[in-house]
C-alpha cells in the first residue's frame, strides 16, 4: 500500500499507532502514511477513522515536520483544485435555490418519506432513518406487518457559498467524504469511516493546497 510500514493488520490499529506514536512519522512524507494506513484501490480508499480524526492526523503530522514543510507533503506534487462550492447542489441540480435570513444562498428541495412509526431511528441533526431488523429478530414479524406510516420531511438545505475564500483542512476533508449520512451498512459509517476518490497521495495533495493557501498565513495548529 504505502512506502512505509506501520505496525498493525488494519487500518485501525495503524492509526491508533500513529496517535500514539507521532514521531513515527518524522521525516515521512504525508502521503506514504496516508497510504501505510488505508484500504482500497489507488483511487477509492478507506481509512477506519471519522473526518475530525483525520483531520487530527494531518495536524499531528504537521507538528512532526515543522521544520520541512511544505516539501513533506507528498513526493510528486501536482496541483489540486480545492473542492469549493459551486452555487449548484450536485445532488439536485435542478432545485429551486433561495438567501436563508443571512443571506446565505440554499438548496431548497425537498424529501418526503414514509416509514414504519416503531422502527424510525436518528435525530434532526443527522437525520432520521427506519431500522430493518434481520430475519431472525423477534421483531422482524412486527415490522413486515407495521404500515410505514409517518411521514418523514428531509430538506437539503445545503449551503451553496463559501464563507470566506480560504478553506480550512475540516471543510476540505468534509467535501471529499463520500460515505453516506444515512446508511444501513453497520460497518460503514460517517463517525467510523472516512472513504475519498483518492489515494493516500492525492489526500495529501489536498493537505498541501489547502496549507498553501495565502501563503505561510495558514495556522497549522490541531
């Protein structure tokens, strides 16, 4: 996978050893670690850690290599659009769109939902969803004969303008996630995964732009 080996036969464990042992990375290049600690193919990789988690990483790797940046990074940089938004919601691209009471312009569409009113699971901040018990639950029979009869409203709402015109590495790594909010895989979730179209070397790309921006202005701390 990568260049570098980190003890450990999952990705988990190697990234529990670089919390626990940040001077492993001293010297080493964001993307070889990046890569030591991923599954996946060259372009669609995982890493068992959420968004802040990663985003600590980077950090803890910057305080490793102060001295060295931003040459660090990766061993081959080429440049990297950083993913910012372009007034368009990728997911409804044909939404009406409206200013919020600060001016902030939004997605407005809109789903609707209907699910079984026992087995509806999550909160407004997350979202909700309906729980599908396996076969062998004592309430699987329940929910085949329940009706899915509470009406669900879930707005997109979604932000359509950056703030400020420098990103910071939390916006970044966020846009570049592509692990559903919703799921129904209990191994794959927003707070224990993080899976990008890229590599360990392409994430680190990213990093470095995101570093660059206006300069040595960035603030690297955690």
């Amino acid at each position: 996978m990568g260049r570098i080996e980190i003890p450990g036969k999952t990705s988990r464990p190697k990234i529990d050893y670089l919390f626990s042992n940040p001077g492993f990375m001293q010297g080493e290049y964001l993307g070889d670690v990046l890569d030591s600690c991923r599954w996946g193919s060259p372009m669609a990789c995982m890493w068992e850690r959420g968004e802040w988690e990663m985003e600590s990483l980077v950090h803890l790797w910057i305080g490793e290599n102060q001295g060295n940046l931003p040459f660090l990074f990766v061993r081959e940089y080429d440049s990297v659009k950083l993913p910012r938004k372009s007034n368009q919601c990728d997911a409804h691209p044909n939404a009406e769109k409206q200013r919020d009471m600060g001016g902030t312009l939004r997605c407005m569409h809109v789903d609707i939902r209907y699910m079984r009113p026992s087995f509806i699971r999550g909160d407004e901040m997350w979202g909700f969803y309906e729980h599908v018990p396996e076969p062998h639950e004592p309430c699987f029979g329940q929910w085949l004969e329940e009706r899915p009869s509470a009406k669900v409203v879930d707005p997109c709402y979604l932000s359509l303008e950056d703030e400020s015109d420098v990103l910071s590495l939390g916006q970044i790594f966020h846009r570049l996630n592509r692990v559903p909010r919703h799921t129904f895989d209990p191994f794959i979730t927003f707070e224990r995964n993080y899976v990008v179209e890229a590599n360990g070397q392409e994430l680190a790309r990213y990093a470095r732009a995101w570093f660059e921006q206006e300069g040595d202005v960035i603030s690297v701390a955690a």
